[in-house]
C-alpha cells in the first residue's frame, strides 16, 4: 500500500478507499462520540483538533468533523503524533485500517518503541462512558490511541480498559462485523500519513533450516475444512441448543462421520468462525452457507491463509485447558503476529524468549491453579513451555501454519506465510493428475495438483485421512448422493473423476455411480411445485400440450419456473387457508364452501357424514394422524374449534397422550410418606398422588393389609373428601388477585389452604431468593405486608401456630376453609 | 376460473407404484403422506418436507430432491 501523493481535498480520492476494508472506508469518527460519552468525546476532539476549551459534545463532535476534513488540519495533527503513535497508525494503514490490537502490540514491543505520552490519570474512569484505561504492562501502547480518538476499537469492553469501578453503569457495544479486539482509525487521518519505510524489526538468530512458500498446508486446510462442510451437508445440518452450540447428539453423528480428519472439532469450530456453517433462518440447526463454499473453492491460496490467520487466535485447544491458560487467545494472537513479522524459520527456544519479551507478565499466565510453594515458578514457568510447545505441533501445524522440525535443542518452528507473489508461482499445473482412482472406490489425491475446478469432484467423495503430502478419499453412496443433491451432474462427475485421475476410470466403478445416481431418481420429491387442477381428463389432457405432466387423473404438475395460465384461480398455501368448516358445539361441521387440495386431503377418510351436510371426525384405525392435523383443521375452522374436537385430534394426533384408565386401590393418611418408608410397609404402597394419597400396587392390597393390622392399624373405607381437599384450591395466576383474594379472607375473618412455595435462600454470592420446597398448610391470614417490592402473606399455621411469611406471588393455589 | 391452481405444494414421486405402497405402509412416513394423487404421486402434508426426507434417508433411501 504505497502512496506517492497527498490528496488536497476534503474527501478522500477513489484510490485511496479503495485500499481500506470497507468498515474503514465508511467510518468516520465524529458519527461515535455519543459512544465515546461527552468526557471521552471532548479529550478526543481537544486531541485532533488542538482546540484546548471546548465546551460540550456538539462542539466536540463540529471540531473532530471539521479538522478530519481539512487535509491541512489533519496534517498539523499528523506534525503532533508522538513517533510511537504515528508508527502504529502507519502500521494500521498497511493493514488496510483494520488490524487486531494484538498485532499492533505486538509491532511496538519488538520494536521497544517508548510509550506514547498520554495525560489521562490512571483512575480517571470515563473512556467510553464508564471505563479506565488498563493498567497491566505496556497497555498503554494502545489505550492511549483510544483515549484520544486516534484509534477505535471494535468492541467495547476490551483488553486495554478497566472497568472494576463501573459494573453497574457499564456500557457494551460492537462496532457492526468487525472482529473482537481489533482496532480501526478514521480513514482521513491514514490516508495522509507519509509513506515511511516500516522500521525493521530485530530479526532472530540464523537457523539452518529453510523457509518455505509452499501452499500445500494451506490447500490441505482448504480439503479439510471443505469436509467439514460435506459432512455436516450429508448428516442434514447440525442442530443447535439454545444456547447455539451443536447439539451432543448431532455432534456425535457428525465426528462419526468425519473419520478422515484429525481434531474434527477444531475444523468444526474454524468452519464456524470463518462463516463457512451458519445458523439456519429458524437458528434451530447449522447448515452450509452455499456461496461460503463456493468462495473457500476458489478463494486464492494467501487469502485463505489471511482468513486462517484471523481466526486462529479464537480456536480453543485442549492445550489451554491442560496448562490453565488464562489469555491463550492473546498469547495466539502474538505468537502468529511475531511468526508473521518474522517470516523465516527460528528456533522454539529463540521464539519463546521473544515472546516473554513481549507479552507482558498480566498476560502471559499459565497454571494459574497450581497450588503455592517454593516451586512454584518454575512450574507456572514449565506451563508456559508446555503451552506453546503445544500449541505449535497442535493448532498451528494443523492449520498449516508452521512446520516443526529437528529434536532437542535444534528444534526449529518454520512460518508458512503466503504472498501473492509466491503463491502465483505455486499454482498447480493441469497437467499433472490430481488423484489415482483405485479398484476399492479410493482416491489417492495429490493436494499440489488439486485445481479449483476440480474441488467439485472431490465433493463426491468422502475423506478418509490426509498425510503431509497426500490425502485419501472414498466414493460411496451416500457421498456421491449428497454431490449430486448439492447440484452436481452425473456426467459432470464420471468425466471430473476421469479427467483428475492417473488412471481410468474402471467400468465397475462407473457402473456403480451411475446405479446410485439412478437410485436417486426412483423416489422425488418435489419441493413448491404448482398442480393444476381441471374439471375433467380431457381438459387436464388438452394443456398438456403447453407443457407439464400429468398427475392422477385431473392434475398436471407445471414445469420448473413456470407460472400458471392467465385466468386460473390460485390457491396459495403458503398463506392462511379459508376458514370453511363451521362446527357445531356437538362436534359436528359443515362445509361452509369447498376445501382446498390440502385440506380435502386432510378430511379424506378421517370424517363421515352424519346425515345431511354434517361431518364428524372417525378414530385413526391402527396409526395416528398426522401431527399437524389439530394446527391444519384450526386454521381451516371459522370461529372456535369445540374443546370436544380439539381434544380428540389432540389425542389422535398424538400431540397429548391418551388418557388412562384403570381400576387402582387407594390408601389415604395424613403421615403416609412417613407410613411408606417404614420397612414392613416397603413395596406395598405405590405411586404419591398428593400429599396424603397414595396407590397401591395392583395384587398387594392383601398384603397392605395384613402388614397395617401387625402395626396394630386398623383400616376404614371411608377417604376423607374434606373442604381442604387440594383439589378444591383456586388456582390465581395474577399476584395482585391473589393478594386482593386473601385480602377478602383477612376481611371476612376465614382461614386458608394454601399451596405454595417455600422460599429459599440461594448458594450464589448474592444469596438470591429462589423457589423451594412445595408445601400445602392451613393458616389464618393475618395481613399483607406490602412494604417493599414483593408482597407478603404473614399467617399463623393452624397445625403449629407459629407466624410465617408467605411470598404471595410463590402461592400456587388458594381456598377458603 | 373452472381451473385451480395449488401452490405451493410437496410431492413425493416414486417410479414404480408398488414403492408407494410400501412407503404409505411405513409409520414415519404415513402421517405426512396425505393423499395418493396417482398411483406413484403422493401430496405431503404442509411444512412436512424435512420429516418425509430425514425418515425416508433413515431408511436407506437416497430421495432426490427438485426445487420446482
């Protein structure tokens, strides 16, 4: 990104745009001050503008508009930039105006370039409303940049501010698709920095090792991550939880499928970082984005690696966890800064001593739960060793970023950085076969060889494992299926297989594609097809010669893409259907005006007439009905649908279980779960069904009942059906009618039945009141304490007498005595 | 209009007719075929695509799906 000239007017030139990311090209810093809050706002614009009093937002936001649109302004700006500033600021502008911060840091503290100056006290606690600036170790490399406007982050909270101050009053925001913990600036302050050469950086000792361009890691993430992509397409997505993570079950199908790949959750997790699997319209599941794969297909080799890079620092590794890293996303976004600066192979040693030159010691935490002691330094320290020894033969060999290579003291960790320059050299040549095709359905493929238009191909295939230089894939059934239903051709694959390969293709091999893809076509299924529907055969047979095909005896399916004739009638389903069937409150209906298709289908052998007009729904015989049925004939239903017929179509369908019935003997006492824990009575009492009631099991009545009469208990047909049985209790959602409710009792001087909830004092740091146990008492209501937020009960307890309070809103169910 | 057009709608399509029958016999299927339009066309009940593909995939079917 060389500039050769200075633009003088207020915008900036065309070519100068076009060198940013497009976040940057529309940023422009006055349209955030109401995010910076008025204190952060004013700081910024006495920075840029070089105006000491000014005195409110408005002003701020004129003063930073106008000195970012004057090139002579923001030239003066530039003459004040402390060196370390203007350094980092030329180093964002190499980065197209968008960087993660950490490679900024990163830039600096190889370079020992000195603090900023920066008059903001440590405690003042306003940056971005409510925030100080962080107080670790060289933070102010960047959050001084932000103090001043300079530069601005892409989200708020970030590394470089503190906010143990302003918890409450803490604001959070993110800057539209921009990464976390990256920075931007506005684009008409980078656009006029002079052109510097970037200082060099001090370069590790020499190695005999040599550098490598080769794509092929690159290309072999690309296969891999592509795999991940076909899997997830071949198992039909993977559904999410609530909380939009994979589901365990769905994962379990997709790593079963994923044989060939090692880390399959770490690929999972890149192809979700990387946008190439996305959550469907409903968020239920995790599908394919299409043209993500389309563009990871043909994406140039540096540029998927620049993607990888972006991603790489916010890929969890089991690393992290088994060293208890407390930063490994910042470590990792260094650790890939200093590699990328570096460009050439360094020893682990030499790489590990730059890096805690660099990192500072807030950040470069591991084992942080290791116990104390005199050794514990060192083993914090061997932690830390472990971690990036890992963490490079683990995620960055993986995702091709580095090789590894000799033993003991002579190990060398080898960068793969792409340029556009070396991967144009590395373009596969047409010429050399991608893959050999062997009897057992096997590909051996050549990664190297691989060309874009061949990746299609290779879709059909499923991985079974990738080596340094070769990979291995399988055609099997149901991988040649999911390419075809992914829109690729049986002819386009017999002749993409031939033409990749060494070797031909063999007549067994072709036979059998060509058997599965005919297998597809023995069952389809039409998705949004338009059925025209005639009054006779003839007619249907007649426009048969516009096009379309015949269907049954009246129908004809319209091709794809054609809308029907000018003149039909359209029923929509994708709308409302017409309310036509009006029930009686027996349940029976009439047709008020003819169905449509759907619903005609739906009543088809599920209603008879009952004389004259009148239907009524039968019983399925053997199945349920469909589940929609309820939903499809509500929707079908004008006015309300009998609670009779919802009920049965509820059973019908399956959507509420059948009620059960069935003859039981009952045992009733006040003590009776005390009674069912006593040893002689064990297994002779059944299923709670309140507090007092219980079933006993079918053939132990006998039993029961020689068991009570050795305890000296004498039975009594007799159940107790007493003014406090529960089911006699009002059940009052609505607090305030609750309280309105016992207000009435306190009045009329009545005792209540209460079911409710205890409260319960929780185990987390503020002791939250939760629900607790379910209880059901008499009391005499006393009065409602409404002195706070939450109404009370205070009730004395007819059993005990004791006073209690009763959170009113915990009652589920009330009556009077 | 003495014509009706019905969309959108879901077919599944079988070539041979005794494949239908078969299906229809199948209980994670029946519910969501709601009518056979012709001995090897059956209408899908509404919004019931994905269940019909998910039961005939587990079943070992490869069904072909046309966006129409």
């Amino acid at each position: 990104m060389k500039k050769t000239a200075r633009s003088t007017s207020n915008d900036l030139p065309a070519s100068d745009v076009g060198e940013f990311h497009p976040l940057v090209t529309d940023f422009r810093l006055e349209s955030y001050t109401d995010l910076l809050g008025s204190h952060h706002a004013l700081k910024a614009a006495r920075r840029i503008s070089g105006v000491s009093k000014i005195t409110g937002l408005t002003e701020a936001k004129r003063l930073i508009r106008e000195t970012l649109s004057s090139p002579a302004q923001i030239d003066e700006l530039i003459a004040r930039l402390h060196p370390t500033e203007l350094l980092l600021l030329q180093e964002l502008r190499r980065h197209g105006g968008l960087v993660n911060a950490w490679e900024l840091f990163t830039f600096a503290r190889l370079r020992e370039l000195p603090l900023p100056r920066q008059n903001l006290s440590l405690t003042a606690s306003y940056l971005f409303k409510n925030y100080q600036p962080a107080q670790w170790e060289a933070a102010t490399l960047v959050w001084s940049l932000l103090a001043d406007g300079l530069l601005f982050p892409s989200n708020v909270p970030n590394p470089w501010l503190y906010g143990g101050y302003s918890y409450y009053g803490r604001t959070e925001w993110r800057l539209g698709s921009a990464p976390p913990q990256t920075v931007l600036a506005d684009p008409r302050l980078l656009a006029r920095l002079p052109d510097d050469a970037r200082p060099a950086a001090p370069l590790p000792p020499p190695t005999k090792a040599k550098a490598t361009t080769s794509s092929l890691p690159v290309t072999l993430a690309r296969l891999q991550l592509l795999e991940i992509v076909r899997a997830v397409q071949s198992i039909g997505g993977v559904g999410l939880t609530k909380a939009g993570q994979p589901a365990k079950n769905d994962l379990k199908r997709l790593l079963r499928e994923l044989g060939g790949l090692t880390e399959p959750e770490t690929w999972l997790g890149l192809a979700m970082l990387l946008g190439l699997l996305i959550p469907d319209g409903k968020g239920e599941r995790l599908v394919p984005l299409k043209m993500g794969v389309e563009t990871l297909r043909s994406f140039p080799t540096y540029a998927l690696q620049a993607g990888l890079d972006s991603a790489l620092p916010s890929l969890d590794t089991p690393e992290d966890t088994e060293f208890e890293a407390v930063n490994p996303y910042t470590v990792r976004a260094c650790l890939l800064a200093l590699l990328n600066e570096w460009d050439r192979p360094v020893r682990e040693s030499d790489l590990r001593a730059q890096l805690e030159k660099i990192l500072p010691s807030q950040v470069r935490a591991f084992g942080v739960e290791m116990l104390g002691g005199s050794k514990i330094t060192a083993k914090r320290d061997a932690a830390w060793k472990g971690w990036l020894s890992g963490t490079l033969r683990g995620l960055f060999t993986l995702l091709g970023k580095v090789t590894v290579e000799g033993e003991g003291t002579d190990k060398v960790i080898i960068p793969h950085r792409l340029t556009l320059d070396a991967t144009d050299s590395d373009t596969p040549s047409a010429s050399g076969p991608a893959w050999v095709l062997q009897p057992n359905f096997e590909l051996l493929v050549y990664p190297a060889q691989l060309t874009e238009q061949q990746l299609p191909v290779l879709a059909a295939a499923e991985a079974v494992r990738f080596d340094a230089q070769t990979a291995v894939y399988r055609l099997t059934r149901s991988s040649v299926y999911a390419a075809l239903e992914q829109g690729l051709a049986l002819p386009a694959l017999l002749a993409g297989l031939e033409a990749g390969s060494a070797t031909p293709l063999s007549p067994a091999m072709r036979r059998s594609i060509e058997d599965w893809a005919a297998r597809r076509d023995r069952l389809v299924l039409h998705q949004g097809a338009t059925l025209l529907e005639y009054p006779t055969r003839e007619k249907r047979d007649a426009a048969l010669q516009r096009g379309g095909r015949a269907i049954g005896e009246t129908y004809l399916l319209l091709d794809a893409g054609k809308k029907p004739p000018v003149g039909v009638t359209i029923l929509n389903y994708a709308a409302a259907p017409k309310q036509v069937l009006k029930f009686s409150a027996s349940g029976e209906f009439i047709l008020a005006s003819p169905l449509d298709l759907l619903g005609r289908a739906l009543l088809a052998g599920r209603v008879k007439r009952v004389g004259g007009n009148k239907y009524r729904f039968l019983p399925p015989v053997g199945e349920t009905y469909p589940s929609g049925l309820l939903g499809d004939v509500e929707a079908r239903t004008a006015g309300k649908l009998p609670e009779e017929v919802r009920l049965q179509l509820g059973i019908w369908t399956g959507r509420t279980p059948a009620p059960a019935l069935s003859t039981v003997t009952l045992f009733q006492h006040p003590q009776v779960s005390a009674l069912a824990r006593l040893p002689r009575l064990q297994g002779l009492l059944g299923t709670a069904l309140g507090a007092e009631l219980y079933t006993v099991p079918s053939g132990k009545e006998t039993e029961l009942h020689s068991a009570l009469s050795e305890l000296g208990i004498q039975t009594s047909a007799q159940f107790r059906t007493p003014k406090d049985a529960d089911a006699d209790l009002k059940v009052i959602n609505d607090t305030r009618k609750k309280r309105e409710y016992l207000e009435g009792l306190i009045g009329a001087g009545e005792n209540v039945r209460l079911r409710y909830y205890e409260e319960k004092r929780g185990n987390d740091w503020y002791g939250t009141v939760v629900r607790g146990r379910l209880r059901v008492a008499n009391f005499r209501p006393l009065k409602i304490d409404r002195t706070g937020s939450t109404p009370y009960l205070e009730a004395k307890f007819l059993e005990g007498g004791e006073e209690e309070r009763i959170r009113i809103g915990y009652i589920v169910a009330l009556g009077a005595l | 209009s003495e014509v009706t057009a019905h969309r959108p709608v879901s077919l599944l399509e079988v070539q041979d007719a005794a494949d239908l029958d078969v299906l229809l016999l199948d209980s994670k299927l029946a519910p969501h075929l709601l009518t056979r339009l012709s001995p090897t066309v059956a209408l899908l009940a509404k919004d019931s695509e994905k269940a019909v593909l998910d039961a005939l995939r587990k079943a070992g079917h490869t069904p072909k799906v046309v966006e129409t």
